[in-house]
C-alpha cells in the first residue's frame, strides 16, 4: 500500500518506526507476553519508560543537570494556561503575554482568571500573520509568556524576549524542531501532538528554583511541585502517549538530535516557500521574516485553479493541508517526521497546475 | 507464547480482540493507511470515534434521551476529585463526603478548597476495610460524594445514598461491571484504566439540569458546560484511549451489555471468595456484605507459607497479585476482561500450597 503524504497539522506525522514499535507493544511489550497498557504504571517496565522519556526530553534541550525538571502531565497545553500562573504568578501579582494568535488568545483567558496580565503586544491587527516585534515589559511584571510557532497563522518566533522577568513559552508546535538556547527560559511546555508524539499528554520543562514563591494554594493535579515530588506519577499518567513519545525522542537522538534535524527542517521548509515564492500561482500568508518552518500557510493568487489544485494533491496521496478556517487556503505541516520526499510531492503539483 | 494471567489492579487486562484492533489502527486505521495517532482529531474518522465512545457509554448506562451527557476528559479521576465542586458547589456552599479510602480522601481533600466539606462517615478506625451505612446527610449541603469501589481494599458500596441532595459518585473501577439504576446519580466519573481502557482519559456522566449554578468563574479546562458545547474535543482529546475504550464498550455491548457481564463478574467473584472462605491458610481482608466483586483482597493465615504460594503463582503465569502496601497480602483484581479460567489457575494454586 502507499503510504500517504500526511501534512496534517497536528495529531500529525510520526517516525514510522515508532508507530511500527508503538503498534507491537500493544500485544506485547518488553516481551512480558503483555500488553503495554494492561501492566501497572508502578511496574519497573513502565517506570523506566517514564523515566527514559524525561530524561531523554532535557537531554535534547541540552537541559541536563542545570535545574531544570521534566513532566509528562494530562490535559495539553489549554491546561498549562491556567498551570502557568497557578504555578508562578504570586497572588495580586501581574503577567505580560505577547498575543500572537489562537493559543496566545487562550492563555491571556486562563490568566486573567488568577491575576492582571498586560497584552505588551500583539498583531491581531493583520489576523496574526507576523510576530510583533516592539515592546516594552513592565517592570512590575512576574513574567513574559510567548508562542514560539503558530500552527494556524504559519509565524514563528526567531528572537525572544531578553529580559529579568521569568520567560515561558508555549512550544506545543516546534519543541524538538529547532536549536535554541533552551536555558534561556524558566518554564516551557508543549502538547505532544506534533514533534513528540500522539495527543494525550504534555511535557512540562520548568526550572526548580521558580516554584513555591506564589502564595496560592494550588491544587494538587494542577501543581508543578507535586508532580515533580511524585517523578510525574501523582496519579496514572497517560501511559500509551508518555510511551510514544519515549520512542520519537529515542528516534530523534539517534538522528543526529535537534541540530540535526534543523538542518532537515530548514531544508524542507526552504524547499516549500521557494516554490511558493516563485510560483505566480501562489502567495506565502505570513510576513517573510517571521514565517513558520513547521507550518507553511498559502494561497492560490488565482481562485479559478483551486479545483484541479485540489484534484492534483489528492491525486498525489496527500493529506492535510487545507488550511485554518480562520486563514483559508493551504497549509502543509512539515514537522520532524516529515519525509523531503513528500514536500517534493507537494511541489511536483503546486508545478503541474 | 502463554498469555499472562493478568490480574493487575490498575491499568488492567482489556479483552483480548481489543488489544488487537488497537495494536493494527496504530499502523492502519480504518483502512485509511494512516495512522490512528497521525490523523487530524477533527477528521470524520475519529469523531465518529468520539461520537460512538460517548454513544455506547449512555447506552450501557441506560441513560440514553435522560437529560445526560457524555465527556472523554484528561487528568484521570484525581482532575474531576477538582473538577466536581468547581462544577457543582456553589460559592460559600457545603458538600457531604462518605469516606471510604484513599481515593475518597483524596477527593475531599480537593473539595476543602472550594468549600466546607462535611465528612459524613468514614471507615477509617478499621482501615478501611468496610462500608460506612451509618449517617445522616446535612439538610444544607448541595451533593453527596460517593467512591462506589475501593481498589486498594477491595470494598464496594451495595447501596447508595437515598437523598434529595445530588449525588455524586466516583465508579473508576467498578463502572459498567454491574446493573444499578444510574438515573439515581447526577454525576458519574470514572478513570477509564480499569473497565474501560487504557489510562489517559475519564468519562463524566453529567446530568445536564445540575451545571451552570455555583456562580463561579471556572477554568476553560475544568468546565464541564464548556466541553459539553464543544462535544468533547475543547481541546485535542487523548485519542488513543478514547478510541480503545471505544473498541472495549463495543465488546461489552456484544457480549451483552453490563447484565450479562454482571453474571459473569459475579461467578468469578464467587469461585475466588469460595475458596477463601473454605480454604484455611486463607483470609479476606473486605467485611463479607462489603467485599468487592473487581478487588478481591486476602492475606495468608500462616506466613511460613507465604514462599511457597508465591512460587505457585509465578510458576501458573499469574502477575500482579501483590497487595497495595497499606493492606498487604494479596489483591486479585477481576475485572470485566479477566476470564473465569484464569480465577481458576488462581484457585488451583491457593490449592496446592
């Protein structure tokens, strides 16, 4: 069978490899004659799976031995908005939020709930198709929150903000895609579904020394502390999706790492925007500086062309890349997993319009 | 290869075609030569998952067309211990707890942080080993908070509160193993790790009359009314889990639904009980009227003997009978996937000490 083009933005494209293991270990894992989701979660097998998958995460943001601790917690990143400011924003104190789409949106809700947050920018103005560069940060503010990639709009942020405030960062949509000088922040988190695996649960990275300084009382589920205490076993984690991702950050190592497959994503993405940028028939969405490597959004200059686009693409077995209803057009997700090859499909159609 | 003999507590044993179905849509799912994990959550394919999962959950339930809704939630039953008097407790409001164990007190703990929680009886002086029948319900509380099952003491409640307040109950390892009238609950949650799936998503039963009456500002995440409108996918669900409790509730449904598991749950409880009971190096743990038709809980009467069962066991390809380590001795967990042939292994090697 053919395998498809999957440009789905998330739940997305995992290594084959992984889903092939992922698959085996649902009949019998570790060759225990068990499944993996019918073993206790306090068995040494699984253990270690977590274990491995925490350590593996800092490891790969070269976040080792610095402080720093790694969670694989429920709920996805819509939680971690209201985590955030539970977890460190001290009670009547205030936050910063720079609003670069969607999921920026929702996390200024969530805070609001728990004290003032000061939007220090934003670019709702042109429907979120850049990164708003000019700001200033309060200095009465605990602090900064940021998007690093917008899955809807197609922008990524190249630069974050250098300040004294604590720095936290949504990366649900490219953690592991990109070398950045992870230390930089205090508290980052990601939903699993796009470089790190299937949907159902979130990584938390968070800097030790942060924690415990808010006042509040926060309840158990929603504390950093507690599950750190309880090595991300406070309750019974997600056990298939912590699994999962234990075996796309193996997967990720053994390729070379982040900085490996940056090279690979900038490739891919240099690829894609080319042929859009050439392409008369085709125009990128965001602003050029601030596109996104992870999510490439477009448009046909020419409406007329859209069915026999469509008709191409689908022809050519790939899925996934109708984009946002918020944005229209095109959309191609090209995350870690995603095969060169299959962006060559993609431009071997945007060529045979 | 044996299959194990599974009688873990918690994840558990899942019917074995489930394991199947699951282990090929990692690979292939419907035909789709796509991953399960890699397709959009908002695909026709997995919300006609979400929709059917939801569906059969009502219909095993009896609560279909009965004013009730359905949720696939994350966060394990330890969110809802939260989740509830955010819900349900209005602001300066009281509930009544029965306390029952450790998931109980758990729950009450969380409650405390909304409100005054009056514990109406406990069975805590005999650690935990019965059923608290003896209690009065204030005349002021808004809900009474119920643990139908207890894992680690292997107790189960027979009878609920007959009250006009609402009542809520926690049913993580109990729910559809039994026929009880679930109309009489306003509020059923439950971890779906035992009868239902893998760990990573809970079903909240909710009647829909009782939201939207605390006053309360509630968390995106934690509002029920919110996940109700969005038909459970605010966010992306725990696809993998709700789609393997899915694939579990139509094995129920096939085998008949939860009456008929309910005769067989009862003659595999009675062979195990049978054999405690008239065998003497052995003793429940559980009073007789409370004892737990999922936990079956027991110590050896003469612990010389205790390395010589303990090879028994292993030798037959028994796994997870260990006690909990604050009751001890042996717990076998029985659950609607477990076959009545793999009690027997287990009787036959209490037998043979």
């Amino acid at each position: 069978m053919m395998k498809k083009h999957n440009f789905s933005a998330g739940p997305c494209i995992l290594p084959q490899e992984v889903l092939q293991k992922a698959s085996e270990a649902i009949v019998n894992f570790n060759g225990l004659d068990l499944s993996l989701i019918e073993i206790s979660h306090r068995s040494a097998d699984f253990v270690a799976v977590m274990e491995k998958a925490k350590d593996l995460a800092l490891e790969l943001l070269d976040l080792k031995d610095k402080g720093y601790s790694a969670l694989f917690l429920q709920g996805g990143a819509s939680l971690e908005f209201l985590m955030v400011p539970y977890n460190v924003l001290p009670i009547g104190g205030k936050s910063a939020y720079i609003n670069t789409g969607t999921w920026s949106s929702k996390a200024i809700k969530e805070a609001k709930l728990l004290g003032e947050v000061v939007e220090i920018a934003s670019s709702k103005d042109s429907n979120f198709n850049y990164i708003p560069k000019d700001y200033n940060i309060p200095d009465d503010v605990t602090y900064v929150h940021c998007t690093s990639n917008n899955t809807i709009f197609g922008t990524q942020m190249k630069e974050f903000p250098i300040t004294d405030k604590l720095l936290v960062c949504d990366m649900s949509s490219d953690i592991f895609s990109r070398k950045l000088d992870f230390s930089q922040f205090d508290l980052i988190y990601a939903g699993a579904q796009k470089n790190m695996g299937p949907a159902g649960t979130t990584l938390v990275i968070v800097k030790d020394s942060i924690l415990g300084k808010t006042g509040r009382q926060i309840p158990s589920m929603l504390d950093y502390q507690i599950h750190i205490d309880k090595e991300s076993m406070y309750n019974t984690p997600a056990v298939f999706p912590v699994y999962v991702s234990m075996l796309t950050l193996e997967w990720l190592k053994n390729l070379g790492g982040v900085e490996a497959v940056e090279k690979l994503n900038d490739a891919k993405a240099n690829l894609l925007y080319n042929e859009i940028d050439s392409n008369p028939l085709f125009k990128g969405v965001a602003k050029k500086e601030d596109r996104s490597n992870m999510n490439v959004t477009f448009v046909l200059t020419d409406d007329s062309k859209k069915q026999r686009f469509d008709e191409l693409w689908k022809a050519a077995g790939i899925s996934g890349i109708n984009g946002h209803r918020s944005v229209g057009g095109y959309r191609a997700s090209i995350y870690n997993a995603m095969p060169i090859e299959s962006i060559q499909v993609l431009v071997d159609a945007m060529q045979a319009i």
